[in-house]
C-alpha cells in the first residue's frame, strides 16, 4: 500500500558551477511542489500505513527549512539540483517517517521535475 502527501514551497537558488554568463548561474527562484510516498502494510487495529497528520508535521517542519530561503546556504544543498533537493528531503524525512518510499519534486513553470526512490537504487 502507497499513500502521498504534498507540500510547496518557494526559494531562491544558484548554480555555482554553471558557465560564466549563463541565467542559472545568477540567484533566482522557483516554486516547488513536492510530493511524498509513503509505503507500508496498514495496521490490522487502525487500516491505516500512517495517520496523515503525523505526515503533515514532518512535511511542515521540513517546508519551513526550505521555505523562502537561499536554498545554496542550507547544509548539503550548496549545489541545490532538484535532485539533491530530493534527496536531501528524504534524509531529513527518513528517521521520522522510515516507510518513505519516494520524493517527487516539480517546477511546474518549467516543466520539469525529479524523482527519487531512495538511495538503494541509486
């Protein structure tokens, strides 16, 4: 069984190592959508993987690390490609949340996102 919840956030962000004189490598922002999977067997007493409101406190405590921050002076996000975002969501969730099972991150006016599934696949 798989259940999600979501949460945005808006930041700032660079990247260090793009060439001289490309856009990227000037601060700008975007908005993130991140989405966050769950998996588990249900609990024979309660039907449930996880009450959603557990979900929602640790989605909330991790938004407000990210949220309208520079995301390159964030411990471990001096490079923040969606995909370190990704996988620096799923450290920061895994002690609270171990049935983390995936971490989608979307820019939706680039059209464009990330998807990580743990670091045993990579």
């Amino acid at each position: 069984m798989r259940i999600y919840k979501e949460f945005y956030f808006d930041a700032a962000h660079f990247l260090p190592y793009a060439e001289e004189g490309h856009p990227n490598r000037r601060m700008h922002g975007h908005s993130f959508r991140v989405v966050v999977w769950l998996e588990g067997k249900p609990a024979p007493e309660t039907g449930l993987l996880r009450h959603f409101e557990d979900v929602e406190r640790e989605l909330l405590r991790v938004r407000e690390k990210l949220d309208h921050r520079l995301l390159n002076e964030i411990e471990g996000l001096e490079q923040p490609t969606l995909e370190r975002i990704a996988v620096w969501i799923w450290r920061d969730l895994e002690p609270a949340l171990p049935e983390i099972a995936r971490v989608e991150i979307h820019r939706a006016s680039c059209r464009e996102g990330c998807v990580y599934d743990g670091p045993e696949k990579v």
